[in-house]
C-alpha cells in the first residue's frame, strides 16, 4: 500500500459523521426497485460492494420522497414515501454500514421531467412556471442505444408534459414533503440526505432562470430561485436534527439538457452561492461530467470552487474524475473538500481502494450498455483484472 494522494485518503467530518476518506459515490439511478418503489436486495448488494470498495460515503440514487405533486419520476425508482420502503432501504443501510461507509439518500422531485407514465391519470407535472421540457425520458434515439435496449422500428419516445406552475401553498406543501422524508431516511438508517437539486428536476427549475419565470417571492433574482432549496435544507435539517449529514446537490446540467448553463455564469453562482450561506447544508455538491469548467467564456474560476467561496461551504467536486490524481487536484485547488466519483465506481466499485494501492490499472471507457443491461450480481460492470482486495484493518 502506498501512500499516495494523502488529502484524499484523510478523514472529514459533516454533521456528527467522520468520513474515512474524502471519495463519495455519486448517486446513479438504476430503476432497479419493485415497481411499487421498494428497494431491493438486489439494492443492498450493489451498494455494500461499493462501500466494500472503500468509499467514505455513499450517495444514493435519486429517490421520491412523498406519493404527491408528481414527484416520482421514473419507473422502477425506489421511494422513501412509506413504511414498505423504510423497511426496504433499512437492508441497505445495514448492509452499508458494516463496511464502515455512511450512506445518505438522495432526496428527489421530479417537477417537469417526470415520466408521464408516474403520474396519475389527469394529473400535470409540477415545476416552477408553466413550461415545458423538451427532453425525454431516455437519453438518445442513435443506432447504439437501439441495439443495447434491443429494440427494433421506431423509437418509443417518452417526452414530458406541460407542467404547471406550483402554486405558494403547493411550494410549502413540497418542502414538507422533502422533511417527511427526509425523517423517513433517517428511520431506515440513513445518515443523512442529499436534496437534490440539479440535473432539470424541480429545485433546479427553480434555481435555473431559464426555468424559473416566476415574479413572486420564488422567482426574479437568484436569491428569489433560491429559495425553494433554502427552505428544504431548513425544513430538512429541522426535521432530522444537527447530527445528520444534509447537502444540497446543484448543477448547470439536466438531464433534458446536457449543454444548460446558468445565464450569468461566474457571477450567477455567486449570487447563488450567497443565498445559501447559512441554508442548514453541511456541504453544496456540484454536478457536472466535468468539474473545473464553468461555461462561461468570462471567467476561467470552476463553478464548484466559485460556489464553495460564496456559500462559505464545503463543497462535494463531482464530474470527470476518474483518477487519484485528478481527485486530489480538484481538492488541493480549492475546488472541493470531498470528490464524488460516478462512472468509475459504477463500473469499478473497488475504485478507491485501487487508487490508494497505486495499482496500475486500464480504465475501461464508460459504456452505456453497463446502464442498460446490468451485470446480475452488480459486483463488477465491466471486465477488468481486477485485483483481489486485502482490506487493511485501519482503512
Ligand atoms: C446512469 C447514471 C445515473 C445517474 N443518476 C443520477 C441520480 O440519480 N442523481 C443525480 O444527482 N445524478 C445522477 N447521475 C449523475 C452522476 O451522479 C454524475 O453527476 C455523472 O455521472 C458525472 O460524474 P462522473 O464523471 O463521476 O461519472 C447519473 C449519471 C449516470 C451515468
């Protein structure tokens, strides 16, 4: 064992939790839960063995936290809405904890890119203002995606429907939602949750002025489209108290939008920033597949580290880093306090541990078949010559 990449192999602590190193899993949707949203044991496995593989923290898939507003918005997307999924997740986070890992779960709603098929007959998509995503609910038509998902003619494109604009009363309504579930989580054993609020999902409709046309206390200024994720995170951390881990997951991207910017760039994450200082969050997360850019031809600053000196938060580097190097740099440079790795511990859960054994190791390229057709026991995605891990006793 070599000691290499010494700030990413140190502890840290959010909340009242140490963190055996500072490599998060990031949270990856699998749509594997029953269809009524329990997890599985299936479940269970795939993220032991990645805490297994020596993550300090685990992020859970985006799960819907209430059965109201649209919020679910995927099939197969586990919920923490009920007592069947307390009980499911609750095989999860055992199975986690007895590899030392903490594990949170990510807390989503949907909004305007939610699965027709999720909601209720009649029933609208909710989002900041009455608009409409132009995405659909799988990532591309090309020949590839056809071929993995062995689906022959045309294409069966899921688009989403008119939202609506949420109403005050409903956007009060949708935080409670976020806190119930938010206790539910710890219920099941969870230490903590992320709100999410990237990716196209409802925070993020509210957060992003292309989404957010609102002239109300919601909309207008970036302090205005904050305020939906200030009070989760407020309501959030009332409900499950200060010894819990709470972040707050942010992002240019959606998933109906992989080129999305915030107009404003730098300085509308700073703004941003700002607004959530004092929000209840332990650490913002910044998703991205790249985490030192910023799409803003004005400022070479990375969003991440604009982010983090404006909120006066740690902040979770997520997108691209797929190396120890390039980890410790995103945490050295003042980018980031922890990384979140997604792809590489995807495909490779034993990532960390490679990485601080300093193993040479051949990176197989991501690929989305690994998505689509998961392997049966979800240990190894892909395949590697993977060492056989000793595990030192003191990780
Ligand atoms: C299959 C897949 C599922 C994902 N699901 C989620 C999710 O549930 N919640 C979320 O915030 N991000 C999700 N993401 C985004 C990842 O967390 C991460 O931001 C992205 O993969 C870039 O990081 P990486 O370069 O380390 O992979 C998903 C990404 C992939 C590839």
């Amino acid at each position: 064992m070599i000691e290499a990449f010494p700030t990413l192999f140190s502890t840290i602590k959010l909340a009242d939790h140490t963190l055996a190193n500072r490599i998060a899993m990031a949270p990856l949707t699998r749509q594997m839960a029953e269809p009524d949203g329990t997890p599985t044991e299936e479940m269970a496995a795939y993220y032991a063995r990645r805490a297994r593989g020596g993550c300090g923290l685990i992020i859970t898939e985006g799960t819907y936290e209430e059965d109201a507003f649209g919020c679910r918005a995927y099939l197969s997307q586990p919920g923490i809405a009920n007592a069947k999924h307390v009980a499911g997740w609750r095989k999860v986070t055992d199975a986690v904890h007895k590899h030392g890992s903490a594990i949170i779960l990510q807390l989503m709603h949907g909004g305007r890119v939610t699965d027709p098929r999720c909601l209720k007959p009649g029933e609208q998509p909710v989002s900041a203002s009455a608009t409409q995503s132009q995405g659909w609910t799988l990532y591309s038509d090309d020949g590839y995606e056809k071929e993995i998902r062995q689906i022959e003619g045309p294409w069966p494109k899921v688009t989403f429907g008119p939202a609506r604009a949420l109403t005050v009363a409903e956007i009060g309504d949708v935080v409670r939602g976020f806190a119930d579930g938010a206790r539910r989580a710890v219920e099941a054993g969870f230490d903590g949750v992320e709100i999410h609020g990237a990716n196209g999902y409802l925070i993020y409709q509210f957060i992003h002025p292309t989404t957010n046309q609102r002239n109300d206390a919601f909309g207008g200024s970036a302090q205005n489209n904050a305020r939906l994720a200030v009070m989760t995170c407020e309501a959030v951390r009332a409900a499950i108290g200060p010894s819990k881990i709470v972040t707050l997951r942010l992002s240019q991207d959606g998933v109906d939008d992989f080129t999305g910017a915030w107009p404003g760039g730098v300085a509308y994450a700073h703004e941003i920033g700002k607004a959530l200082r004092g929000c209840g969050a332990d650490a913002l997360h910044w998703a991205s597949f790249n985490y030192a850019e910023n799409r803003d031809p004005s400022s070479s600053t990375p969003m991440p580290k604009a982010l983090r000196a404006a909120s006066g938060l740690p902040m979770i580097a997520n997108g691209g880093i797929d190396d120890g190097a390039k980890a410790e740099a995103a945490l050295t440079s003042g980018a980031a306090d922890l990384v979140a790795v997604g792809r590489p511990t995807f495909a490779q859960p034993d990532w960390p541990y490679i990485v601080r054994s300093g193993a040479p190791y051949e990176w197989a390229a991501f690929d989305r078949k690994y998505v689509i057709r998961p392997p049966v026991d979800y240990g190894l995605a892909y395949p590697t010559r993977l060492l056989d891990p000793q595990w030192p006793a003191e990780w």
